[in-house]
C-alpha cells in the first residue's frame, strides 16, 4: 500500500484537462491497492480515483479490466466506473504510466467480516457473476492451476526455510489438483481477487467492489471458494461453517450451484488456497530491498490447506442441499 | 509520507462514536506529511482528515499545535480546524495513539510556484502572523540558534562524507549565526515550516494552510526567511528575485517590516538555510534500514547558504522601501 509515483501539479492538470470532470479542487495519494498508485480526487463535479498503473499490470489486460467495470457498472453493480475522456477512451497516459479516472465509491473494509457480511458477500458475488454473464471479453485465468507449477519452481528450493516440510506438502497438493482440476464447470467473468480489502460496505450492506485487476474468465465456483478462504476462517486457524453457510446460501439464493460444482467445492477450495499460498510464497521469498509493501503470510494458506485436505464434502464448508 | 500505523475499522468506528461528526462513509489512508499518519474520512457530515501522531510529534506539543490550529481557524484563517468530541477536548487516543479529527481543506500543493504563488503566499503569510497576535500560549522554537551546534554534533564528523568541507563551511556558519543572531526582533506566532507542500491553492488563491506541527513563538520575518528560502529559488539553485520582490512586498501590503528586520534579513535568511540543512544532513545520515520515507538533500540548502553568504543587503531578496 503506497504512492509508487509522485504526480506533480502541473502533470495532473494537463491530464485533467481532457475530462470533463470540473475543476480540480484536491488530490491526495492514497495508501490502497498493493499493485497501484491511486489518488482520492476531488472536484467540483464530484469524488473520484486516479490510478496510475505500474509494472505489476500488464498494460495489454487494461482494455479487459476497464470493459468489465464498464459493463459491471452499466448493469448496476457497485463497482469503480472508468470515466472516458474527451476522446471518448478511459485509458489514458500520466507521469510514463497508464492512467485511469475511475467513480469514487463510499464505503468501508471490514477487516474480521462477521455472518452478516460473509451473507452480504456472497450475494453480491452471485450478483457480480451475473452481471458479467453478457460481457464479450474474455482472459484466461493466468493463475489457475496450469501457472501453479511454474510458481512453486520459483520457491521450491527455499520453501522449507519457511516451514518444514513445505515443499513436500505443496509437491503433493501440485499432483493431486493437476490431476482432478474439474474442467468445463459453469464459468464466466470472475473478480478472482475478492479479498475483504476489496469489499466496501455501509453498515452490513455491500456498497461496492473494488481492484478488479485479477478478473479473468473461468469457474463461478472457484470465485466461491476464494472467497471460502479469505471470509470464512477464524484467527486460530480453524474454519467457521455458519460463515460459509451464510454465503453460501446467499450465494445460491440467486445462482444455485449444480451437483458438479457441489462435488468439486473441496478441491476448488484447496486450488485457492494453493494459489495464494504460491504466490504469497513467491513474493516472501522475493522482497526487493527498500520494498513500501509487506509481504502477506503464505503460512496463513498453508493452515487453510491442512484443513482443505482433510474436507471430504461440500457440506462441511456449509454447503446445505 | 506513508501510512505507519494500520487503523482497523472496529477501532475507528469505536473512536467516531465519541464524536458528532455523522456516520462514517469512507475513510482511507493518505500519504501525506512525513510524521504522521493520515487518513481522508469522508461521514454523512462532510469530509475530514484524521490524524495519529507518530514519535516525532512530542505529545507535550500537541495542545499547543491543536489550540493554535483553533484559534486561527476561529478567526477565519484557513486552517485544519480541530473537532472536539463530545466530552469537548480535540485530543484523543487511537491505536496506542493520540489522534485528532480535522475539518479537511480543499485546494492543491503547487510543487513549482510562480511569482503569483509567491504574491499569494506573502499576503497569507501575513494573514497568519496577524491572525495568532492574540493566541496566549507560548512555544519556544526548539530549531533555532541555540539548536544548530547540537544538532551539528550529531553529524560533523560524517558530514565531508556528504559534500567536500561541508563540515568546514558550517562551522563558519554556526560561528557568524551564533554571534550576529537578531533577538527581540517583533514576533509571535509562526508557522516556521511554510513548505509548498503545507500550502493549498485554488487557482491562484491560497485556500489553507497546514501542518502546524513546528509552530512555535518567534520573530516574523524569521517565518519570511524560511519562505524565502522555501519558494524562491529556482531548481538551477539560483534565487528569483521577482519572486522574492512580490512575496515580500505582499507581507509588507499587510505588516511592513521594521527597519532592524529589514537590516537582519539576510542573517535570518541564511540562519533559516542552515536550520533546514542540518535537519536534512541528520536525517540524510539516520536513513533507519526499512525507512518508508526517502530524506530529503541536504545539499539542496547548502547551495542556498552560498547565496546568503555574498548577499550584503535585504534588496537583494527583493526587499524594496
């Protein structure tokens, strides 16, 4: 969480003299989003964000992330609404960098989501992927269980100077999720990122979405089961079914999920697991000298996966028929 | 500038429920000032900036920063404005923390200012001195004259390390200040760090002023000097003395300077130079390994202290009768 990229005055209002968004009247750089550098912008015509993409992004996918929210926002979802410039285009340059003016959205992260939000959360998932269901882009899920592999290669030498055992752990969950990875499951667009940091809400109601930078095509359920792990798990380590069971439900009140995607929930579920465990791995292991950002725990995904290998049915992450 | 201290929603909305300030909406962490933490908090009420005091800011200060930032705002100067809670006082407590909500300033810090900036910030300048005549508490500038050698020590033995005879040339310096330094010259309240950055601008109209978190009781045109040396230098380390000639003469449209201010000028100029070189030279040395703020060039107010050196006389910042 860090400004990456100083904006000077002079830069921002020549930028901002392509939009038709009022007369600048404050900006402040503000700490969210781990990959970005964003701006809190206000105007006379209202609130807003500038973010500023850097390297972690990949300039190519902008046009997908920014037609999706587009196309979310159309259709009503609470989520940032890239605003186009005079040109007509949302994508625009600042400061060497990629740049976008997205709508401001209220609202605020609950850090320890109770059963309330995991249920707000869970409707608000089943609303996103239906929402999404008419967008024409697609993007491969490029941290889906094919880059696993590739990723651990990257930490294996060193993971059991994290753990013991780590890397004998994680050589068998590689085997056994490449082998029974469910395929053609109904899918469409997924945020695939849905953190609480990246969940607003006002009261116990979900007010908006947020960081859509990991939105890729693949399983509906998979965005279930990431979000399994990142709401449903108590500080100790343990899982708190009435928190899966109120999403889950939630969830299933607009999209029921079909006996296949019932059957697969285990192993969806340790698949993200494993994909955050890699990746946060990869990023422990890699922490640039002088880096802003913390590195997050992979240890934390390594206790959800001894719990993940020892499930045996839906019905234990709350999953009711 | 960065976020040092995480505040999770339960503790934030714990800490509001003592203040009528309307129900939170947003709040987010803002990388501003270089001491503390930040955070823009936008409630049903209106927008706001929270702020935690970090080490750097002696608590013992703080009613003196908080009653002075009162007492200005309460006489119309734009300034943050303290916001007491319901039990009256403005200082609380957060996250181990003393912390305290302001009302929040529009307008934008202008990183280059031109001559009309340096016109604006001579009149505010004014305005500020003439706004705290009144204020009834005293704080004496812990970074004045008497300072410098100490902090001096902290750094002499390191300092040709920085830049060749540094050490040399700051002796001669501290020698001359120490000897030639004007006492009782008229003053009172001062903001003494009127950086661009604790300056807002709407246009060409200054809209606030910030960061009060080195006022202190002194001698006005040691507050002028200070801005001098802030704002009128070009980036080839040469000083505009058309900037200078408005910035002073906007002052002076509201206090004119006396003549032993006037005849001490370049010694207050350079003294100002010397205070914010060897604050820079400490820090410049003292980067702590992890440090989330870059330090600030010293270097840039040694060049500054070898213009005040050859400067015989007041008119040559721009001074005029």
């Amino acid at each position: 969480m860090a400004v990456y990229t100083e904006v000077p005055d002079e830069a921002l209002a020549a930028f901002l003299a392509d939009y038709d968004i009022g007369g600048l009247l404050s900006y402040k750089g503000i700490a969210e989003g781990v990959e970005n550098t964003n701006f809190y912008l206000h105007t006379t015509a209202g609130s807003y964000i500038l973010t500023l993409y850097e390297k972690r992004v990949a300039e190519g996918d902008l046009p997908f992330f920014l037609g999706l929210m587009e196309h979310l926002a159309a259709r009503g979802l609470a989520c940032p609404q890239p605003i186009r410039n005079r040109a007509g285009t949302a994508l625009g340059r600042l400061c060497g960098r990629p740049a976008v003016i997205v709508s401001f959205l209220d609202g605020v992260s609950v850090r320890r989501p109770g059963v309330r939000h995991c249920r707000a959360l869970g409707r608000a998932l089943a609303g996103l992927h239906a929402a999404g269901v008419d967008f024409p882009m697609r993007r491969p899920n490029a941290l889906s269980v094919a880059a696993w592999r590739p990723l651990f290669a990257q930490a294996e030498a060193q993971a059991d100077r994290v753990a013991p055992n780590l890397a004998a752990r994680t050589r068998d969950d590689l085997a056994r999720l490449e082998e029974a990875w469910p395929r053609d499951l109904p899918g469409g667009v997924i945020h695939a990122d849905l953190f609480t940091d990246n969940v607003f809400f006002i009261g116990d109601a979900v007010s908006g979405l947020i960081d859509f930078y990991f939105a890729c095509t693949d399983a509906f359920a998979y965005d279930l089961a990431i979000c399994l792990n990142a709401w449903c798990f108590e500080l100790d380590g343990s899982f708190n079914r009435t928190k899966g069971q109120a999403m889950i439900a939630a969830y299933q009140a607009a999209r029921p999920l079909d006996p296949r995607e019932v059957e697969s929930l285990p192993l969806l579920a340790r698949g993200a697991a494993l994909r955050f465990m890699l990746t946060r791995l990869v990023d422990w292991l890699n922490v640039p000298p002088g880096a802003l950002v913390k590195p997050k725990d992979p240890l934390e995904y390594d206790r959800k996966l001894a719990f993940h290998r020892r499930v045996t049915g839906a019905e234990e992450y709350g999953w009711t028929p």
